[in-house]
C-alpha cells in the first residue's frame, strides 16, 4: 500500500515535525542517527537501515563506525556517551522484552552524558523512528525505494 504517512498529509507534516524537534537539543547529530540507524535495526526496517547508515556515512562517519553499530557492545568504536545512547536506544525500542525497559543503572549512565534536555531529545529521537519503522515495516517499504 502507499506509506501511511504520505496518504496523510498531516501525519508527515507532524512525524517530521516531531523527529526534528530532537535536533539541536545537546546531542550530537551522528548520535542521534546512530539511535536511528540501531533501533531500525533491530524492528528489521530496511528503508530506515539504509537511510541513517547512508546519513552517517555523509557525515563523515568511517564504515567501520557504522557497521558496527550493531554490535556496539564489542565494538572499540564508541564513546561512552554513544554507547549510553546506543543502550537507551536498544531499551526503548525493546520496552516489551523487559519488565523494567529502562533500568535506574541505564537512567543514571544515560544522565552522566546528557542533561535533561538531551535525555528528552534521545528519548523522542528514538520514539520518533520507532514509529516509521512500524509505519514502514507494516506496508513493506523496500529499502532503495524512497529516496529523501
């Protein structure tokens, strides 16, 4: 079917609104797309996994930083900030695979990187592309189809 969103044109208007308003907050921009690009990995959405890793490697990001993004854990790769981001983001994506989603050790490491504001900007980065993810994976958007 059409991507939802395109159908609605208050709905892309708002998704886009919604996912812009993280940037600018205290976060690095290769984090947040590094949030992106790890959530869409894990909900199996090709369109996003494509996009963001193309995103980083436009900012100047190295293949191996991005490759690795999905193995971050034992990567030598990443900051500490970036691997709190990277957790947080795994977590939030994940809320149904744990009865806590984020732990008060995930919260505390998260918050000796980020103040409130960036905390608040990980969050809604991360909620925003979870949503298009669900969007795209439930209408079988191929990855190389769209292009921004």
């Amino acid at each position: 079917m059409t991507h939802p969103a395109f159908l609605i044109p208050t709905a892309i208007k708002g998704l886009q609104a919604y996912g812009r308003s993280a940037e600018d907050q205290g976060v690095p921009s290769t984090t947040l797309e590094m949030v992106h690009l790890r959530a869409s990995q894990i909900n199996g959405c090709s369109v996003c996994v494509e996009l963001h890793a193309n995103a980083l490697k436009k900012a100047g990001e190295s293949d191996e930083r991005i490759f690795a993004v999905a193995a971050w854990r034992d990567a030598p790769y990443f900051t500490d900030a970036e691997r709190a981001a990277l957790e947080l983001a795994e977590a939030t994506t994940r809320v149904a695979d744990r009865g806590e989603p984020v732990s008060d050790e995930l919260w505390a490491e998260v918050s000796t990187h980020y103040d409130e504001r960036g905390v608040a900007a990980l969050l809604i980065a991360i909620s925003s592309v979870n949503v298009w993810n669900r969007l795209n994976a439930a209408t079988r958007q191929p990855a190389g189809a769209w292009k921004p």
